[in-house]
C-alpha cells in the first residue's frame, strides 16, 4: 500500500484483498474517533461532482430557449430543478408510485414553479429542507440532484466503485477505482449532512444510505458561488485554513484499486452479502447483479474463473501430535 500525501490523501492499494483491509471498520483513514462515510467511484480521477452538475445533465439545457442562453444563472438553474422534480411527481402519480412527504400543501408550495420560486428570491437557501425526500427518491432512481450519494458502509461504496467499473472501464480504459471517505464528526459548516427516513426509500435503508449538499450562496441573475464539487471546495478551504483538521483535507481521504481488480472486489462483496440485488431489492436490482455475474465471468480467462476469484486460505490441517518417549 503506497500512502500519497497532499490536500487530500490517497491510500493507493495493489490488490483487491488489500483494499477491502483498508475499507474495514478496524482500520482508521482518519482517527478512532471519527465519524466516516464512503462513496464509491469507477474513475479514481472523478471529482466529487453531483450528477446535475456534470457536463449537460442539469434540466436548465432542456428548458426555455431564453433560459438556455444563460444556463449558469441561479434564477433559471433552480426554475428548472423544481420543473424536473414537478414532472418527475407527474409521472409518478400516472404509475400510481407515492412520493414520501407528498401532499396537496407540498405540491402548491414547493412544486409549482409560479409560487415556489419567489421565496427564493427573497433569500432563502436552495434546496429547501422539505426537497430531500423527494431529491433523495428521484436521486436513487436516476434523476440527477444537487445531492451527492454517500453510504455508512465502505464496502458498500466498494462495491458501487467496482460495479461502475466493470463497465466503464471497456468504454474509457479507467485506470483505478475510487472510495472516498469524509469525516463528518466534526461538521463542516457549508456542507450538510443529509438523511432521509429508510422506511420512506428501499435503497436508501439497504444501502445505509445518506447525502450530501454543498451549499452555494447565490444571488438572482447570477451563478452559483464557489466551487461546486466537494474536492474542490475542500482543497479552497485547506488554503484558507492551512490545513487545519475538520475544515480541510484532513477530513477527505480516497483509497485507490486499479480497475482490474475490480472483478475480485465484486467476489469479496458477494461473499459478504453485498450485491446489487440486496442494495436495490427490486427486479432491477436482480437484473444488474445478474448482468455483474455475467461481466465478471466475461472477464475471464480461465473456465473455472479462477482469475476473478478471491483465493481460499489454505485448507486446516490438524498438527500431528507429538511422540512422548518413555
């Protein structure tokens, strides 16, 4: 294991065995008394980016030809966040799906786009606190967010850092996979800490999942203040703080795999329970743990797999015992 010193450090692991050791609750990135969350990356070099605000993904590029001439306005990018979120309501009340914390009251207040906007100009931060469960929902099922997926589990955010790079490794040729660990013991104070009722979200409760907000200040007519990835804004306030613990890189850390390992570390989470199936009970998530299964053995190159397995330590054999001479 090569430890990589900087703003934010990198533990740089060889072999799958040895990144799960490091992911295991007995190993501290940090201190025995911090508080870690984890997310899982299929490209080492990812930033710490909500998927709304990669590339063309926010709903602002498919909004208004005037609102498009200026997608970086804080005005037009919320407009068309709570646009998105009202038809993604829409959709779900034509499927018959209940939206947790949903209602007559909620729908006028927060996801009608002529009223809901206006406190927003007054002030108030974006999102509002009654957003998460319907972000966190529409998040899981893959409508891009502000929010940002962690888990309480590390080697639940191994098995998302490998699961993404069996795939997207054939199309981008991913160098190394990525967990990325963040001390919240201590609090950042323009970074909230998000979790939402697992009663309410499947995924959410398998996953031991949580968020992440980065909050921007803004003003009407004008972008979003600041850095929007997590990484980015970590590294800002290191050098604001010189480095000091709970405000900058000390409480950000990755531990990094090469890619191909990433098969191995799929047969260290099956053997310990974690499949797609059990982080997303449904058929989808039967689907994907099935279509893992096949991509790992497609990987192959032997028939029995032995290259995608993690090796047994060898079999007990109970020591002979000892001759007593008389």
């Amino acid at each position: 294991m090569e430890r990589i010193a900087g703003p934010i450090v990198e533990y740089r692991a060889s072999t799958a065995e040895e990144f799960w050791e490091l992911l295991s609750p007995q190993k501290y990135l940090f201190t025995p008394e911090s508080e870690p969350i984890f997310r899982g990356q299929a490209d080492a070099a990812w930033p710490l980016e909500p998927s709304i605000l990669r590339g063309k993904n926010h709903p602002i590029y498919s909004s208004r030809k005037k609102d498009r001439s200026t997608p970086e306005d804080a005005y037009f990018q919320i407009t068309s966040e709570i646009d998105a979120l009202n038809t993604f309501a829409s959709f779900c009340d034509s499927s018959g799906l209940k939206i947790p914390g949903d209602s007559l009251k909620f729908r006028k207040d927060h996801l009608d786009g002529r009223s809901s906007i206006t406190k927003f100009m007054y002030g108030e931060s974006w999102p509002l606190v009654e957003y998460f469960e319907i972000m966190a929902l529409a998040q899981h099922y893959g409508l891009p967010t502000r929010l940002l997926d962690w888990s309480r589990s590390a080697h639940v955010a191994a098995y998302f850092a490998a699961s993404g790079s069996l795939f997207e490794n054939c199309e981008n040729k991913v160098e190394r996979l990525a967990v990325w660990a963040l001390d919240i013991m201590y609090g950042i104070s323009s970074v909230e800490i998000i979790r939402v009722p697992g009663g309410n979200n499947a995924n959410v409760a398998a996953q031991g999942g949580l968020f992440t907000l980065l909050r921007q200040q803004f003003t009407m007519a004008q972008p979003f203040e600041g850095d929007h990835r997590l990484d980015g804004h970590m590294r800002i306030l290191d050098s604001q703080f010189n480095g000091m613990r709970a405000r900058g890189s000390q409480v950000l850390a990755k531990v990094t795999l090469p890619s191909n390992e990433a098969p191995k570390v799929i047969d260290l989470c099956k053997r310990h329970g974690i499949t797609a199936a059990t982080l997303q009970p449904d058929f989808y998530g039967a689907a994907k743990a099935t279509r893992e299964y096949l991509k790992c053995w497609s990987m192959s190159k032997y028939w029995d797999g032995r290259d995608i397995h993690i090796e047994s330590l060898p079999a007990y054999v109970e020591p002979a015992t000892p001759e007593i001479e008389y």
